[in-house]
C-alpha cells in the first residue's frame, strides 16, 4: 500500500498470509465501512512491550465479573525498535465508519490454521466515527498511539456510550514514546508517534508465546487519565 492509500470495506477483511515481510500497509488506512457487523481478522501476532528499555514488557492481566482483560500501556524510548510495528501486518490508521460494527479476530483458529498464539493488531490510529462499535474479540491484542471518537470502552458487557467492547480474553493497549532525559527538561510528558522499523524477521513463521505475567490491578490501569477514565467495569 503507497503512503496515503486508502482501502475502504464494505465486508469483511481476511488475512490469513504468513508473508509479513512482503506486506507493508503502516503509512495507509483501512475504513471498515459495512452495514451491520464486520469481521477484520488479524494475521499479526502480540509483542507486547517487547524490547522496551523504560519497562516491563509483559501484559498485566485482571478479573472482573465479565472476564479477563489485560488494558496497560506500553512506553518506550525514541532509540527502542518497536518490533509489533516491523513486518507485522500492522496498519497506519483503521477507522471505521457510522454504519459499522466491527469484530476484530484472530485469522489462526478461525478462518485459518489454529498457531496456539495470540494475535496482535498494531496501529497507528485508532478513529471511531459517531455510531460505530468496535469489539475486541478473545485471543486479540489490539495496540495504538492515538485515538480519535472513542467514547467509552466496555469490558465484557456495553455501557452507556461506549463505542469499544473488550470481550473475555481481550485486550487493549495504549503504545507511548517517552523522550529521552534531556528533552523531558524541555517536554511535558505525552505520547509521541513512532514510526515502523526494518529487518525484524518474518514474524509470523517465528510466532511463539509473548511472556505474560499476570496479577491484579485496578481496570484500566497504565492508560493516560484521558483514556483510563474511558475504560468502565459493568456490574
């Protein structure tokens, strides 16, 4: 995809290659632009924080009455590669129109060949334009720098405005580039783009297991306070 290109749906997006190397869609946009419910299938697999040099890198996980879910932010400096946005069929900016809902799902297990791993989506920019939902389904890591309309976000059940549903066993991550030390004398601190790097290998033929620590945390927790107070727990 050139940069700038834009590819609308009016169905379902499919991917089930294992070529990432040959697949590069980071400086384009995906509009998700269907009546009724979509389905985008994730051919990407979860990195997590991997190979951040400000923190951990594993997913923290929590349990609420509708499941579990893990919504901690990941930071990294400006000199770490980004390895989720390298030859990971990540996407520049996915938005999805007013008449859409749409599911987000791992390809492996559904419509392709069950790898045992968790998929993971990398964006750029996340735009949910007024009457849209979008569901994060199990088995799905979604990832973004910026968002633009989003509302509220549900964990296992819709609350009043939400326009995103995390359903049991997904996941929602903010991604952050903190500035180097002498900077933050000059900066506020503030999530910052990134931009995608080269030569990481194919990451769907090396797919394996992210390690993932688990312990209890309050919902949301990692988020900017912007975004936490956005993320609800239904009762």
């Amino acid at each position: 995809m050139t940069s700038g290109g834009v590819s609308i749906f009016k169905s379902n997006f499919v991917n089930v290659s294992t070529l990432s190397n040959q697949y590069n869609t980071l400086n384009g946009k995906f509009v998700m632009d269907g009546q009724g419910t979509q389905q985008f299938f994730v051919a990407g697999i979860n990195l997590g924080g991997y190979a951040s040099s400000v923190q951990p890198s594993n997913e923290t996980f929590f349990t609420t009455a509708n499941g579990t879910f893990s919504t901690n932010s990941f930071n990294f400096s400006k000199t770490d590669t980004i390895f989720g946005y390298s030859n990971n069929f990540a996407l520049g900016t996915l938005e999805l129109s007013g008449l859409s809902t749409t599911v987000v799902m791992d390809a492996f297990g559904t419509v392709g060949t069950n790898d045992g791993q968790v998929a993971g989506l990398y964006l750029n920019t996340l735009t949910l334009d007024p009457g849209s939902l979008l569901i994060i389904s199990n088995n799905v890591e979604l990832y973004f720098q910026s968002t633009n309309g989003v509302t509220g976000v549900g964990l296992g059940v819709l609350g009043v405005g939400d326009n995103i549903l995390i359903l049991n066993g997904g996941s929602l991550h903010q991604i952050g580039v903190v500035p180097e030390p002498s900077v933050l004398m000059l900066l506020a601190l503030a999530p910052s783009s990134s931009t995608s790097t080269d030569g990481a290998p194919d990451r769907r033929a090396g797919r394996s297991p992210s390690c993932l620590t688990r312990k209890n945390l309050a919902e949301g927790e990692g988020f900017e306070p912007s975004v936490q107070a956005l993320i609800r727990t239904a009762v």
